[in-house]
C-alpha cells in the first residue's frame, strides 16, 4: 500500500518528549496519594487478618501529636493545588 518502502514512518524527526506541566504534576500527586491510601488499606486489611495493630493507629497518633506540623502540610498541599488549578 504506498509508493515506497516505509514512507510513512519518522525516521528523522526526534520523538516527543513529555513536558511537566501543571495536569501533570496533578496526576502525579493523585496517583502518588491513591497509591499510599492503597498500602495502608492493604496493611490494615492484613492486619485485621493476623489480629495485630494496623499502621493507621500509629500515623493517627503521630498526626495527633504535631498538629501545627500536619495543618502547615495540609496549607502547603493546598497552596500547591490552588496554584496548579488557578486559571
């Protein structure tokens, strides 16, 4: 199908390199939290079965015990997510 062999192909041009652009980063930080959220629902469901303490009760007191810390992560994250979704 075609004059040639392989004319439809590009051979000379250089591939398209992906740029990080704010979706990007977006869906970065998506896939990283989904994936945390992920293990931790996996180590309590393993947990429930051998009847130990899940990790979950060890990451709630710690953030318990920074409040200051976890609000100025939480301020941080939202500073980025306006910044990444302001038009």
């Amino acid at each position: 199908m075609g004059s040639g062999h392989g004319q439809d192909l590009a051979l000379g041009e250089p591939a398209s390199v992906s740029t990080l652009n704010a979706p990007a980063i977006l869906s970065l930080i998506a896939t990283v939290g989904a994936f945390i959220a992920f293990l931790l629902m996996l180590q309590e469901a393993l947990a429930l079965r051998t009847g130990t303490d899940p990790v979950n009760n060890g990451l709630r007191s710690v953030v318990r015990s920074f409040p200051r810390s976890v609000y100025a992560l939480a301020v941080v994250i939202g500073m980025l997510l306006g910044h990444l979704l302001w038009p």
